[in-house]
C-alpha cells in the first residue's frame, strides 16, 4: 500500500485526475447546481409556510399594466416627461435664489478684498474666476439634481426601472445589445460615469463594451443645465407662459429619444462591424414591487449621488474657471487669448451651424460640461468672468440680437450637447472599467465625430434649403 | 488666419508624432511583431505536420509550401531552424515531427480549440466566425493564460465544432463517432462534430444549422443526396457534406422529443415543468439559467410576454425572471397547461 504512494509522482496524479475527469462528463456543473437547490428547498419546505398572497395579485396587475404592448410605452414616456418637468418647473425658484445668495457673498468679499488693498489681479482671480465659477455649478446644478435623484430614486426602489428594461429589451436585441444597456442608460441621466460602471452587471464582454461606449448618448445631468436652459429660450417662448415649461419638459424629452435612438443606432453598428457578435444570454430579475423607504431614498440619492456628483463638478469647475479668468484676461494685441482662440475655431463653429465661442467652451468644459453656458455668456459679454445669472429674457436677448443666434444655432447646440466628447471624468472612467486605450479613445472619439458629422448636415441642410 | 490653421495643423501634427513615438516605440513593436510572426509560422507549420501525422500520411516539402503559402527559399530556411531546435526530422522528402515538436504542435491546438470554446460561450459568436478569431489567438496566448482559461470554462472537452481539446499534458481523447453517411437509416443519432474545413463545406454546414449536440434521423439515404430530419426541419445533403459530419448513438435531452416543448413555445398563463436544459446551451447562459433555478423539476409559468412575445417573463420559485426567445428555446418543459383563477399563484409559489 504505502509502496504505491509513494511511487505516485506528480504528473501521475494530474494524468489520473485528467482521466477521471474525462469520465465525468460535461454535466457536473448541472449535477451541483441541482443538489443545492434541491437542498435549499428541502429545507425551505420546513422552514417556510407561504399562503396565498394577496400582495402578488397587485403585483401581477401592475406589471401588466406597465409592460403592456398598448400602455407600457407611453407610460414610460409619460414617467420620464413628468420627470423633466418637476425637475424644471422646480428647480427654477431655488437655482435664482442660490445665485442671489451666492453672488452676494462674492461682492461681499470683493469689497472686503478691495478695503484690504488686494490687488486686482488677485481678487479678479479667486473671485471672479475661481469663486464665481463654483458659484454657477452649484447654483445651476445643486436644485434640479436634488430633485431629479430623489425621483429617480423611488423609480428605482419600486422596481420600475428593471420593467423598463424589460420593455426596450426587444429594441436593444434589434440592436444586437444587452437589455440591461437600458438599465446603464437610465443611470447615465445621473452621470454618464456612473452609467459606465453600471455597466458592470453586463456579463457579456461584448455588449458590455457596447454599452460603455454608448452611454455618453444619454445626456447626463451636466448637460440637462444647457439643455434646459435652450429649451426654456428657444422652445418655451413659442408658447403661452402657462405651457411654458410644459414645452421645455417636451422639448428636452424630444432629446432623449434622439439620445436613445443614437445609443441604437451605434450599438447596431458597433454590433455589425468592430463588437461583431449575437446577443448573448439575456437574463433579468423583476424583483417585486416594494414600498420605497423615505430615509434609505434621501440617503442614496442625495448623499450618494446628489453630493458626490456635485464634489465632482466643484473639483474640476474650480481649475475650469481659472482657466477661463485667465485666457479672458490676458491680452495678446488687443484681444484677449479667449477672443483669439475663439476667433480661430470660428471658421470649423460656422460650418456645424455655431461658432467659435461656442466651441471654446466646449474645449475649456471637457471636465466637465456644467460650465459650458456662462463660458459662453461670459465670452460674449467680454466681462472676462463669468456672468451671473439673470433671468431667461437677458440671455435671450443677448445671443439673439447680439450675437445672430438663431433656431439653427439653438437646435445644432442642443445636438452638440447631445452628442460630443464625454467629460473627463467619463472618459478617466471608461479607461478605468475598460483597462485599454483602444477603446478609451473610441468612446471619446467616435460621439465627437458623430456630433461634428450630425451637426454639419443639419446646418448644410438648412442652409441649403435656405431655411435660415 | 489663413496662414494660423496651416501653422496650428502643423505643430499638431509633429506633436502627435513626436508624442507617438516616443509613446509608442514602434522599433520595440516592430521587433515584436516580427518575433509573433515567427513564432506564428512556426505554430503553423507544426500544426500542418500534426494533421497529417493524424490522417496517417507523410507531410512534405510541397504540402508544407502549400499551406503556409511561403516561398521555397523562405520555407527551406524555416525547416532548417525548425530542424535545428529540434522540432521537426526530415527523412528525405517527408517530414516528421519530434515528440517536442508534436507537444508544442499539441498545445497550438489546445489554444485554438480553447479559444473557440471561450468565443462561443462566452462571447457568443456564432460559430461561422470561430475558426478565423482563433488562428490569429492561437499565437498569442501564453501556457498560463491557456490554462486560466481552460480552468475558466471549466476543463471544456470538445471545441464547439466538436474536436476534442487537448489537455495540458497532451492527452486527446479521440472522437468515437460514424460519418452521417455510414449512420443506419430512422436511427436517433446526435451530432458530435462537424469538420471546420474545408471552409465551403463548413459553410454549408452552418447554413443548414446543424450543430454539435443536434439531434438527427437519417430519413433516405441515395447516392446523389441523403435526407435528414432535425426533428422540425429535412435536410438534403450532398454525401460530401454529409461526410463531414460525425454522429454517435444519441444520449442526452428528450427521448421523446413529442412529450416536451420548449418554453418559449408555451403561452401567456401556461405552466410547466422544467425536464432538462438543452444540450447546446453550454458555457456562461446555461450557468446563468441553472443559477436562477430553472433545474429539472422546478415548476415555471408565463406570466408576462409583452410587445412582440419578446422578452417573456417567468416566474420560477417565486420569482419572476425575463427570457429572451432564444434563452425560453433552451430551457425543455413538460406538462404544459393552462391553469386558470387563483389556485395558479398558490402553485407558483411553492415551487
């Protein structure tokens, strides 16, 4: 006995394992997987009494109700414009208040720097660069996130988003994508790199990718500010004031699925050229219907998201505004460095129906797109700050008798705002989840030729037809 | 400004190539390219000897030159430094492999048929595109990454066209199986391999959707064609094709396929009893189906099939789960009916 131990080497166990594992056969995974259910439920059936429940009935009805071929569309449209709306219409009020408050604190300390003998170049730096473009984050950004993120919260605790997924599913396998993508989707309305890690519930590498790249389609809650801001300028005024914000919740509504539709779009080409594949096993849980708690909604969506979002944002605002500050108020031959930087993409802004002021600011708000309107309000105003914020009629008045804005010039922005560039901290994101630089550049790049593409059509198509 | 865009393009360009340069090295990625291409043609030629020490005939010079399409002052050149590092014997015209020159040739295979595997389970890709994606991995992969993956994919035997898969040692299990056109007519058999080349009568293979784990009945045998039955579809094959198709005694699944549906065949309101997995289902989603308890014995029904049947949603062991088509194809059920009133949730949840 122990002779035959002890003349076994190591490559003889292997070799007998390898056989005996031969033997086996393929199904012992199976085998395992039924012995612990069959477990499980032995001692469930002890331990468990269920009754009938009246709760599943409601359930049962719900779900039939939201996922229904005639109902199920709508009300999902109908949820996400009601969103926007109480998002808008609310938001409205505080953002004015929280500039008021905080431009006030800024003249404050201005007069007590200037009392001090400060001089100017420092005040105008902390202050009018540094401060006031964390004032603008936080006052355009802080209102409609915190009602936003509590909302989408309770969507989310009641287990409606999953039969969202469940609805748009057919869409994505059209698509030859995941219908979880839905699910990252919804997240990227919050943040488009918290979308990107949602996307860890994608098994599939592929479509997992897919998903990653797509997801800066969904305009994100830095976005919404201009999206939001041109809607209530260019849409709502066509309107009577008391469908005013109804048409501006329609409007940017109207952007998502266009959002939605290109998140599609790419994903079926993506899934037919580069990610070439079938779309893999689609599994979902839908979880019952619960009764959303009040604490744990506040907690996550205004801890967890509305703060850390908004970190993020003042992080990256700070640097941005000094950046703007300082490209404004050097002067290179009369002009400051903005005016000629502006001046020189002007051409390329022209040719996608905007212009070189617009394109600046885009390039100073690749950290964050927050930023992207009082860049452009400070630029035109050749403050050399940013402005504070007045009310929709000045602005309206600014860019369009001002600086030749038109509907073209409104709905291309919005395009552009759609599609281009992800931030930074997406594409920091990206390559985070994705280990490559391969597919880093292409999610950075591809929704930027996109939106140079788009954006070129429809301003050649206008002018063609000489719409403008 | 005109002048400004010409002086900008410029100083962007000598950056980036500046910038990738140094970034890149391409005299270090030229050096490794060179080295993966060696190796590539080495991996190559050894994997052409192995095929004809399988079929039992004597590769040569000339078949050599024919499957790596090398010119003969290069291809000599690569049989001299193959024959140097010991990896091949030539006896006059034939060539033989030395036994390292047969495990590395062994382990090429194991890479291929391993990363087939992966593709296909894991990634889904149909099985028409495997064989390109894998002779390019198959170059690539190191001996650890082989065996993370083979570990991963759980000790896989057979590549999804079949083949069996090499083990680390170098072990093959050989292929007990008839071709279609030896197999007796109205026999049941199961499909345990289709032969990946030649690509056209591959090609054709795929595009009747016969696949390993299918199940088949040799309906009419004729020297011009052969008729098969999948159970829901004939075929007619040329013997050519038929030929390269191998099949054994079938074992698993249904024994009467007329007693089980599958569940994405019932409708809204049916329950059913789970009777097995297919046997295609393989790698990840059948792990994610067993996962979310659809074992044999556990009792589904439809709840929801919204816009267009597509997803469907389930509720097994009380929980309700959505199903593509093609996941609801996998999963074999028997004892459909329709169970109306509220003694269906009763039943429902004390599966």
């Amino acid at each position: 006995m122990s002779d035959r131990v002890h003349t076994l080497t190591p490559q003889d166990v292997l070799v007998r394992a390898d056989a005996l594992q031969r033997k086996l056969g393929g199904r012992f995974r199976d085998k395992i997987v039924e012995s612990l259910y069959d477990e499980a439920e032995r001692i469930a059936r002890r331990a468990v009494h269920t009754r009938t429940d009246r709760h599943w009935d409601l359930d049962q009805r719900i779900d039939r109700l939201v996922t229904s071929p005639i109902f199920g569309m709508p009300l999902m449209l109908f949820i996400l414009a009601v969103i926007f709306w109480v998002t808008i219409a609310g938001a409205n009020y505080p953002s004015e208040l929280l500039a008021t408050g905080l431009f006030w604190f800024e003249a404050r300390a201005v007069e007590l720097f200037n009392a001090w003998g400060i001089p100017w170049w420092i005040t105008g730096f902390l202050w009018h660069g540094v401060y006031r473009g964390l004032a603008w984050v936080v006052s355009v950004m802080l209102p409609p996130m915190a009602i936003f993120f509590p909302m989408f919260t309770i969507l989310e605790d009641l287990g409606y988003l999953p039969r969202v997924a469940f609805n748009l599913d057919w869409l994505f396998k059209k698509a030859g994508a995941h219908g979880k993508q839905a699910l990252t989707m919804a997240m990227g309305f919050g943040c488009n790199a918290a979308g990107v890690i949602a996307t860890r519930t994608i098994d599939s590498p592929r479509e997992r990718l897919i998903a990653i790249l797509t997801n800066n389609f969904v305009p994100c809650n830095g976005r919404f500010p201009t999206l939001i801001m041109l809607a209530t300028i260019f849409v709502a005024a066509a309107f009577p004031p008391a469908l005013a914000s109804l048409a501006a919740a329609g409007a940017v509504v109207a952007v998502v699925l266009l959002g939605a539709l290109f998140t599609l779009l790419v994903s079926w080409g993506l899934s037919r050229t580069i990610l070439k594949g079938e779309a893999s096993a689609f599994t979902l849980e839908l979880p019952p219907y619960r009764r959303p708690s009040v604490m744990r909604i506040l907690y996550t969506s205004l801890i967890d998201r509305t703060l850390f979002v908004l970190w993020r944002a003042i992080i990256v605002a700070i640097p941005a505004g000094a950046v703007i500050w300082i490209l404004a108020n050097i002067s290179v031959g009369g002009a400051s460095l903005a005016q000629h930087t502006a001046d020189f993409l002007n051409p390329l802004g022209v040719a996608i129906g905007l212009d070189g002021v617009i394109l600046l600011a885009y390039v100073i708000a690749i950290p964050a797109n927050e930023i992207v309107v009082p860049t452009i309000l400070m630029m035109y105003l050749g403050t050399g700050m940013m402005i504070e914020l007045e009310g929709f009629e000045q602005i309206r008045a600014l860019l369009v008798d001002q600086h030749g804005w038109t509907l073209l010039t409104a709905v291309n922005l919005m395009l552009f705002s759609l599609l281009h560039n992800p931030c930074g901290t997406t594409i920091w994101t990206i390559w985070k989840e994705t280990r490559s630089r391969k597919w880093t550049l292409v999610g950075a790049l591809m929704p930027l030729g996109i939106g140079f593409l788009v954006t070129f059509l429809t301003a050649t198509a206008v002018r063609a037809f000489g719409w403008i | 400004m005109e002048n400004g865009w010409i002086w900008f393009l410029l100083a962007v360009g000598a950056l980036l190539t500046g910038s990738l340069w140094v970034r890149l090295r391409p005299l270090a990625r030229w050096h490794r390219w060179r080295a993966l291409r060696e190796r590539a043609l080495f991996e190559d030629a050894l994997k052409h000897l192995l095929t004809f020490e399988h079929s039992s005939r004597d590769a040569t010079v000339e078949s050599l030159a024919g499957s790596l399409r090398l010119s003969q002052k290069r291809l000599l050149r690569l049989i001299a430094r193959m024959e140097a590092a010991g990896l091949l014997h030539s006896h006059g015209a034939a060539l033989h492999l030395s036994s390292e020159g047969k495990q590395w040739a062994l382990r090429v295979v194991r890479a291929h048929r391993l990363w087939e595997r992966y593709l296909a389970d894991e990634a889904g890709v149909p099985l028409g595109e495997l064989h390109h994606a894998a002779e390019r991995a198959e170059h690539r992969l190191t001996p650890e990454e082989l065996d993370a993956l083979d570990a991963h994919l759980g000790h896989p035997l057979r590549d999804p066209h079949g083949d069996p898969i090499p083990t680390a040692t170098g072990a093959v299990t050989p292929l007990e199986a008839l071709p279609l056109t030896d197999w007796p007519l109205d026999q049941p058999a199961q499909i345990l391999h289709v032969e990946d080349e030649p690509e056209v009568i591959f090609k054709e293979i795929v595009a009747e959707d016969l696949r390993p784990g299918t199940r088949v009945w040799v309906l009419e045998r004729r020297p011009e064609y052969l008729i098969i039955s999948d159970g829901q579809v004939e075929h007619r094959l040329t013997p050519v094709v038929a030929a390269n198709i191998h099949v054994a005694k079938a074992i698993e699944g249904p024994s009467q396929p007329a007693e089980l549906v599958r569940l994405a065949d019932l409708v809204e309101g049916e329950e059913a009893e789970v009777a097995a997995l297919d046997p295609d289902c393989r790698g990840f989603s059948r792990r994610r189906l067993l996962d979310l308890g659809l074992t044999p014995g556990a009792r589904v029904r439809v709840e929801l099939s919204p816009a267009f049947g597509d997803p469907r949603a389930v509720r097994v062991r009380g929980s309700l789960i959505a199903l593509r088509r093609e996941q609801a194809a996998q999963v074999w059920v028997r004892g459909g009916s329709r169970s109306d009133g509220k003694s269906q949730h009763a039943g429902a949840s004390q599966s």
